[in-house]
C-alpha cells in the first residue's frame, strides 16, 4: 500500500537506526529456535521426561511460530506493526523467564510457545522496513532483515553451548529474557509506529481452525511411535487434522476479510512455490536437530565425533554464515536465469549436502563441509521464493502471499522437527544410564533430508516458467514493493 510517508508526520528515527534494531530483533527471535539444541540430549534427565516428550520443546516452539505468522501480520496491519511487535517481544521475555524458572516439562512448554509466537516479529519487522524507508533502501533493508535467519542461527548455537556448558542450563533462558528486554525497550523507545493500517474485521474463526489443524496434524507426527501409527488415537487426530483444515480452507473462501487469501495460493506458480517451501524447509531443519547430536555422542559409540557443546555449535557456524554470504549470489543467479532455475538449484545442493553426509561423517571437518554446503543449498533457495511469489502477484497482493509463503516454510520446518524428533528418539542405543541416537538413525535423517530436496525439485520443475526479462523484473519488484 503505498503511502505519503513525509507527509503523514515527521521521521524521528533515520532509516539505518531502523534497519539496525530491526536487525537486531530478528537476530534475537531467531536465536529461539537453536538456544537448546546443545542442551537437548541431557534435557530428559533435567527435565524427568522421555526423550519423545522433550522432543516437543523444539516442536511446540516453532508450530507456535507458524501459527501466529500470519496472524500477527494481520493484526499489525489492523492495529499497528509496531504495537504488534512490542507484544511479540514482550512475550518472548515472558516465556523465557518462565522456562528460567523451572524444571518442569508442561511450565517449559508453555514458555516455549510463548518464545515461538515471537516468530510473528520478522514479518512484523519486514513491514516495518518497506512503510518506513524510501523506496529505494527497502530492498537492501529487507536482504539484510531476512539475513539475520543464517546470522542468528550461526551465532545461536556456539554462544547456547558456550553457556550451557560453562553455567546453569537456566541461564540460556535469563539469557534470552534479557535480549528479549533489550529489543522490546529499543521498539518501545525508538521505534516509531507505521501510520499505515488497514481496516478489517479480524478473521478470528480461521485464526483457531488453522492452530487447530496444524496441532492436530503435528500432535500424531510426534507421538505416533509411542501410540502406534495404526491406533485409534493416532488415526483420529490425522482425521481431525483432515476435516478441520478442509473446513478452515472452505470457510476461508468465503469470509469477506480472510486471515489467508487462499485464492492467491491456487495460482500454480504460487501453488508450487509454497510447496516446495515446505520441502525445503524441512529438509533445512532436519540438519539443525541432527548435526550437533552427532558431533557430541562420544567417541565410546563408534560414530560419535566426541566434541563439546561449544565445538559443536562452532563447528555448525560456517553453514549459517554461508547461508547469510550465499543470498545475495541467488538474486543475481535469479536475474539472470530465473528464479525457478535458482529454486531447484538451491534444493539440489541441498539434497547433495545431505549426500555427502551420508557417507562422509566420520570426522569433525566432514561435519562440516556438509553443513556448509546444506547452508549454501538454503541461502539459494530462500532466496529465490520471494522473487518467485513478487512475480506470480499483483504488487496489491503481496503482503498476503508473503504471508502464506512464510506460514509454508515454517510448517515446514515444524514437521520436519517433529519426523526427525521421533526418528532420534526411537532409534537408540544405551550408553550406561544414557540413551543415545544410533548412526542408523542419523543416516536415516539424512536420506530423510535428501528426499525432501528431491521432493522440492519436482515440485520447483511444475512451477509455469518466465523469461529472463521477467525473472528480472519480479526480482526488482520484490525490492520496490511498497506493501
């Protein structure tokens, strides 16, 4: 929606201020995601749990996160982006001062859904970026904002590591609560609002079918092992799951101001772009869970590579880094031969990462070479899917397919954490009083990885192709939309 922005009140705040604590919040919000990763192996005896059951705390966090993506979008542009934000961070604060404070299995899920609805931050922020800016900053803002995904990621697990294994599991979370304090208080203070909204009436109905259906879809994935894939109980919440999504779906083609514009989504050039960012993002995440699992069994396994919690995090940084070095590669890749061409590139390095993981992990330097090249595999194919949805939309629509973009990526990575959770906890073997993941069971992550790549670049080769001068043109407008 374009607007007079000087004209509507004075700018209190230059644009690099902006863009820095913008930066900064996603830096902090996608911290969430791999703060207890070094942590989690020892996290059933500290929390008196089974390793299924701690599985949920990465699972609950980011299905939190897909949920509320695209609600707090809607809500940010009904009553405010940066009231929205300021309520997103105040609730990571809050739930990472919750989990500071127990040891209790359903009090640490409970602050873990609240960090994962702080996920609703980085759109929130993205928004922010093209109100705020003058036109020609925003692509550049936006590049950097979606950085901070690889930078936070990098950065996340060797400082967690650092922490958890030099103090108190409990302080990663005061940890968080305070980063969390420190960007809520720049928001608040600096930050000033969008004059921007748009008024609707809020779809609360699609709002719960979608929470609902995602949590009933997820809820079998995760526990299906220890219910039976053929119980009653599992089956019956795959049913639910089947009937509330289809009636979420019907119910939101018909509601006058819907919480996702599913007819944007049948396009097929956006039709198969969301798909295949489900499949990348979960064989993204199946990466995050597996890797540094491998890297700290001990050596006494036969597999096990023996490293600390922060050799393991340092180890795993360059794919980060890579991921953030490999973006701007993909927008010139994509100008030049298309963004469906970037897309399925993207996800062959990926599948190839995971190749190279199968068969080469016996020693740290191998760990690594694979996270890197998964990481380059990312940073191409994250980068590619705006560039694909700008060009299937009209400017006027973009906001919504974004949104929907970005409900598809981290559903996900929420089912991939879910699949790869139950395949490391029930394919172990007992090191004295310890359970411990099998190579078997890293080796099937693995090919679990390549097969969502593989699945990404089928459904990429259906997405209908364009020309250079076209793939161009949506990657300049993905930089110029002023939404």
């Amino acid at each position: 929606m374009s607007h007079p922005r000087a004209a509507i009140r004075p700018r209190s705040t230059s644009p690099r201020s902006v863009v820095i604590i913008l930066a900064f919040i996603g830096i902090v919000v996608s911290l969430m995601q791999t703060l207890v990763i070094p942590v989690l192996p020892q996290l059933p005896v500290l929390l008196h749990s089974s390793a299924t059951d701690v599985s949920w705390i990465i699972t609950a966090t980011l299905l939190a996160g897909a949920v509320v993506t695209p609600i707090s979008g809607r809500l940010g542009d009904m009553f405010g982006k940066r009231r929205m934000l300021v309520i997103s961070l105040a609730l990571l604060a809050i739930g990472s001062v919750l989990c500071a404070l127990t040891s209790s299995l359903p009090i640490m899920l409970a602050g873990r859904i609240l960090q994962g609805m702080a996920a609703g931050a980085i759109p929130l922020g993205i928004s922010i970026l093209r109100d705020e800016l003058p036109r020609e900053k925003v692509g550049s803002a936006v590049a950097t904002m979606s950085a901070t995904m690889g930078v936070g990621g990098a950065i996340g697990l060797p400082v967690a590591a650092l922490i958890a294994q030099n103090a108190d599991w409990h302080v990663l979370f005061w940890a968080s609560a305070a980063l969390g304090a420190v960007a809520l208080v720049l928001v608040a203070v600096v930050l000033p609002e969008s004059p921007v909204r748009t008024p609707a009436r809020f779809d609360g109905v699609g709002a719960a079918g979608l929470m609902v259906g995602l949590v009933a879809l997820l809820l079998p994935i995760t526990k299906g092992a220890d219910w039976g894939w053929n119980s009653p109980l599992t089956l019956g919440f795959f049913a639910t799951a089947a009937v509330v999504l289809v009636l979420w779906g019907v119910f939101e083609l018909r509601v006058a101001s819907p919480l996702v514009d599913l007819r944007v989504s049948a396009r097929p050039r956006v039709l198969f772009t969301n798909l295949a960012s489900i499949a990348v993002g979960f064989a993204m995440y199946a990466m995050n869970l597996a890797f540094p699992q491998l890297l700290m069994s001990p050596s006494a396994t036969g597999y096990g590579l023996g490293q600390t919690m922060v050799q393991a995090g340092l180890a795993l940084a360059p794919g980060g880094l890579v991921m953030m070095l490999v973006s701007p590669v993909s927008a010139r890749l994509t100008t030049r031969r298309g963004p469906k061409v970037t897309l399925i590139l993207g996800a062959a390095v990926i599948g190839a990462g995971y190749v190279l993981a199968l068969f080469l992990t016996s020693a740290v330097w191998q760990v690594i070479v694979a996270s890197m090249v998964i990481g380059a595999g990312i940073g191409l194919a994250y980068a590619a899917m705006p560039a694909l949805i700008m060009g299937a939309v009209p400017l006027t629509e973009t906001a919504a397919a974004n949104g929907l973009n970005s409900l598809m990526r981290a559903f996900g990575t929420s089912a991939s954490a879910a699949v790869m959770g139950v395949v490391l906890a029930n394919m172990t073997m007992s090191l004295g009083p310890v359970k411990v993941p099998t190579m078997a069971g890293f080796h099937t992550t693995f090919a679990i990885g390549a097969a969502a790549a593989l699945v990404a670049i089928a459904l990429a080769a259906f997405i209908p192709g364009k020309d250079r001068a076209t793939a161009a043109a949506a990657v300049d407008s993905a930089r110029l939309v002023d939404a």
